[in-house]
C-alpha cells in the first residue's frame, strides 16, 4: 500500500540491515557473541500516498434519487478530505455492468469535476436489476483499465485503490441467489487481483445495516462482507451518512494489512505503531503471512515496525 519504506534485521551475532534496493549496512557489533534465535524486523514509514483511485458504484433505482443527488453535492467535501493526504486522485463513477465510469476518468484538472461526478452517479444504465450488481459492475470496471478501454489509466501501480458502494438493497450480483453466503468473496478476490496487492485495496460502503436494514433499505449484505474483508468504512444509509465522509477518507488512505518479509513464529510477534507498543487490536494472518490491524489502522505519517523470530 503506502509503504515507504521496508527494513529487514536478522540478528544472528550482529543485525544486519536489508534495503528495498538489496543495498546492507552492518550495524555495531555489540561484542554478544551468544546467537540467540534469528530476529527479524519489518518497518514501513507511510509518510505520504502516492495517489489515490477512488471508484464510486451508485446503486440507480428509483428509491436511490435522493442519496445520489447528496452524494453528488457533497463530493467535493470528500476531496477536500482526501487532498489532505494526496493531491493526486482520480474519481470514477460507475453505475451499469459494461463498468464504463460515467463521464470518463475525473481528476483535478476535469473542468468541474463535481458537476461531472454528480452527473456520472445518476446515469442510469438502461437495463432493469443490473443496477443492483454492484460488485458484478465493479469488477467489470477495473476489467476496463488497459490501454484503448473505456477507463484507461484509472488504475495505477502506485496508487492507492478504494471502492464505495452507496445503496439502500443488498447486492444483486450473480450468484447472490445461489445459496452461498460467500458469493461476494470471488469478486472482492478478483478487485484485489486486478490490483496486484491486497493491502492496497478497500471497500467501503453506505448501505442499510445488517441483519435487519432499518426504514427504507434493506440490509446490505454482499457489501457489508466486501467491507469487513478489507477494513473498510461502513456508514448506514439511514443515518446522516454525509457528514461522515471523513470516515471514507480515513478508510481510503489507512492501511491495515502489512506482509511480513519472513515466516514468522507467530507467538514471538510484536507490533509497534509510532513506537507504541499494540498488544491487541490486531491479527496475524498465516496464509496471507501479514498482520491485519483489526481496529484502528495506521494511516498517512504513522510508523509501523514489526518484529519477530523468523521461523526455521
């Protein structure tokens, strides 16, 4: 994700210290001649987001008008946000299954961005139910990004990637029907794939909350899933979500999955964030070989290093 920077110490006799670059500097020898077991230690310093590529899925039924057309005037309180931490964003706002963002590719420099995003999130894709397939359509948008498609250069190596479904149902992808309660997993698999590094991606959502939505929407199941998986924002789409855009912002520049350069022992692992020891708040994950933070991220300018004995 924003990692800035990566060491690695395996303190045999001595530490040694290992930069993305392959380049080592030895540290003082410390005269310990005892080995003792094999430390490792992982630091990233997330000093600033390269960029960020923030796709919005606007659920178009009937009952939705109103929260598009609030979402559209309160976009740029969001930016405004986001631009704290970067002023490289890309905005795209896709509402039908050919995944093509409505009005093109809105950065910085579109005349008007927010009078263009307004109008993207309420475009209609023509066809019935599929404006309810948001993480179908999702998927099919960042299918769209190579050279000569419809979204070319949304999608950037080293930016950050955040998706946000606004809706008042449950996702209707294909396979929501099918009996599988994991149906929204290969989707969120196939965003991170399309990406190339799960810790660089979020999904966040305003959606009815589970298990029993409130007045006027559904729960949002499928979303709700997508957005527990990485972290991400959940805002209820009965409560006055749009002053809590901040939320959106924080959950599209934290990162909260940091892959470890080693297998560690997992018992052996210590987290520290600004040098603050985190006894809890966070998990490891042993096929992914990460630390998940499951409360409180980091975010833009904290200091994340762990540590741990590598295992044999």
């Amino acid at each position: 994700m924003v990692r800035a920077s990566l060491s690695l110490s395996l303190c045999l006799c001595a530490c040694t210290e290992y930069g993305l670059n392959g380049g080592k500097q030895e540290a003082p020898d410390t005269g310990d001649p005892s080995p003792g077991p094999p430390q490792v230690q992982d630091h990233w310093e997330l000093d600033e987001v390269a960029g960020a590529d923030v796709l919005f899925f606007g659920d178009t039924s009937g009952s939705m008008l109103e929260e598009l057309q609030t979402l559209g005037d309160q976009v740029t309180g969001f930016v405004e946000g986001l631009s704290d931490y970067t002023q490289d964003w890309q905005l795209l706002a896709v509402t039908g299954p050919d995944g093509c963002g409505n009005g093109g590719l809105i950065t910085p420099s579109s005349p008007d961005y927010a009078a263009s995003f307004a109008q993207g999130i309420l475009q209609v894709p023509g066809e019935d139910l599929v404006d309810e397939w948001g993480l179908y359509n999702v998927v099919q948008a960042l299918e769209q990004t190579d050279p000569g498609e419809c979204n070319e250069g949304f999608l950037r190596d080293e930016a950050l990637l955040t998706v946000v479904f606004i809706s008042d149902e449950d996702d209707n992808s294909p396979g929501w029907d099918g009996g599988d309660p994991s149906y929204w997993q290969p989707y969120v698999d196939a965003v991170i794939a399309r990406k190339g590094d799960a810790s660089a991606v979020t999904f966040s959502a305003v959606v009815g909350p589970v298990p029993d939505g409130c007045v006027g929407a559904e729960p949002g199941y499928g979303y709700v899933e997508a957005v527990e998986a990485t972290q991400g924002a959940l805002l209820s789409i009965c409560d006055a979500w749009y002053d809590q855009l901040g939320l959106l912002v924080d959950a599209t520049v934290h990162q909260e999955l940091f892959e470890l350069t080693l297998r560690p022992v997992p018992e052996t692992i210590d987290v520290a964030v600004d040098y603050y020891v985190h006894r809890d708040g966070w998990e490891y994950d042993a096929e992914l070989n990460a630390v998940r933070f499951l409360v409180a991220p980091p975010v833009s300018g904290d200091s994340v290093t762990i540590r741990y004995d590598r295992a044999d």
